[in-house]
C-alpha cells in the first residue's frame, strides 16, 4: 500500500518534471510489458477469457493511467484527489454484485454509502472549488479501476504475469495514440525528459504497477474482489503522509473528516462477511 500511495506525489514530481501526463502513462505501461515479456509466454488464452482480458487491459491499462495522470496534472493540491480515489473500492464491490454474483449484505450497503457521503463533504470544501475538474477526474479513473478489479476476478485462472503484461502492451498503444493526438511529438518530448524524470517512470512502472499493483491481482485467484481490495483504503495513508513529506500540503478539516469517514467505511467494509 506504501507503494501505491507512493504514486500521487511521485506522479506530481513527475508532472513537474515536464512529462506530458498521458505519455507518463503510457511509459509506465511500456515498462510494465517489457520487464515482463521475458516470463511469458506470447500465446493467447482460451477464447473465453479474451473479452475480459481486452476489458482489463483498457480499463486497468488505458482508464486508470489517463484519468489518474490527467487528474494530478490538473491538480494544484493532492489530498483530495488522494482520498478521491477510495470511490474505486464502493464502485467495485458494486460492480462485483452485479456482475459475479458477490453478495453485498446490507451492512455493506450502509457502509459503501457512507463513503460516497464522506466523498460528498469532502466536495464542500473551498479548496475543492479550484480543484473540481482533478476532482472529476479521479472519480473517472476510481470507475476505471473498479472495473479492472471485476474483469480481473474472470482471469484469475490465467498467469498474473501474462494478465499484466497484456495490459501492458493494451495501455501503452492506447495511451501512445492518444499522447500523440494530445500532446504532439513524441520523440521531441521524450528528448526533453531529464535522468530524474526517467527516475520517476521507472517507479511508477516497476515499484507501483509491477510490485503495488501485481500483487493485488494475484490475490484474487484465492480471495473475493470485496475482501481484497478494501486494503486498497490503506494506500492514502501513506499517499498524504508522503504529500505532507515532499510537498508540505497540509488538508484542511474538512478535508480529514470526510477522508477519515472514507477510509473508516472502506476499511470496515473488509471486516464484514
């Protein structure tokens, strides 16, 4: 969870560092599928699992790394956009109903709401007032992200390594195409990125996606999306300690409350059976 937390204030750095926020998202994708492509094998699966891996791979490959980059790129704080992201846990045990059959008793509902409510007062703050459209933009990349989290649960059969490099290679291209489309040349860009920027990608795709995010999707070839991924709430713990360590941004009370009912209500959720 230090690690995935690690990667809102690291990203900021990274931003800061003049890398254009989609390509930052597509280089972290082509690390992930390089460091990768030597333990695989390039064979595709049974038809069956093609869907949900191609759905993995633009939602967990393309969605989460766009809207996340374009999010702390529009972004002048990171606190809220920190606890933000925690939709992504209520929004995917949803999806986990709906779509396999999970059951979500009626506790977990009380609890999945309470978190949007904290979500909720968090977007009162005046602080958020300048802040709406990285706001708006994380609440898109924690849809993506619990949707990743549903179709990975129908690949738990297959190889994580494999699953993760093919999501890989899916965000890379998509994320490149519209780079390209968005933020112009290419190579003129990445001619322009120092060692530290470098630096910068190469944690996000070796340390948050390869160690953070891997071991997450291996955990759910023996655990339940809905007992797994309320770990994810520890993560902005250490993602504001971090911001508090690099950038000095201190959140506002309101701020506190609705994360601490936020990370209270997706923390419990992992309590109940």
């Amino acid at each position: 969870m230090f690690l995935l937390g690690s990667a809102y204030p690291t990203g900021k750095l990274g931003l800061n560092e003049s890398i254009p926020p989609i390509l930052f998202g597509s280089m972290r994708m082509a690390i992930v599928f390089i460091c990768l492509l030597p333990f695989i094998k390039l064979k595709l699966p049974d038809k069956k699992y093609l869907l949900p891996l191609l759905g993995f791979g633009i939602s967990m490959g393309a969605g989460v790394n766009f809207f996340l980059y374009s999010s702390i790129s529009a972004s002048n704080i990171l606190a809220p956009i920190v606890i933000g992201a925690q939709l992504s846990i209520p929004i995917a045990i949803i999806f986990s109903s709906l779509f396999i059959g999970e059951t979500v008793s009626f506790k977990k509902w009380i609890l999945i709401t309470t978190s949007f409510l904290g979500i909720v007062l968090i977007s009162f703050d005046p602080k958020i007032a300048d802040e709406i459209i990285g706001f708006f933009l994380i609440c898109c990349m924690a849809f993506f992200y619990a949707s990743s989290q549903v179709f990975s649960r129908y690949l738990k059969e297959l190889d994580v390594k494999f699953n993760s490099a093919f999501m890989g290679l899916v965000g890379f291209i998509i994320l490149l195409i519209l780079s390209i489309f968005f933020e112009g040349n290419i190579v003129e860009n990445l001619k322009n990125l120092n060692m530290k920027a470098w630096l910068l990608a190469f944690h996000h795709g070796i340390l948050c996606s390869l160690m953070g995010h891997m071991s997450m999707f291996y955990l759910y070839r023996f655990y339940p999306v809905g007992q797994v991924l309320p770990f994810y709430a520890l993560f902005p713990v250490f993602g504001l300690i971090l911001t508090f360590l690099i950038f000095g941004e201190i959140p506002t009370l309101i701020m506190v409350t609705g994360g601490i009912i936020v990370v209270l209500s997706v923390f419990m959720l992992q309590k109940i059976r």
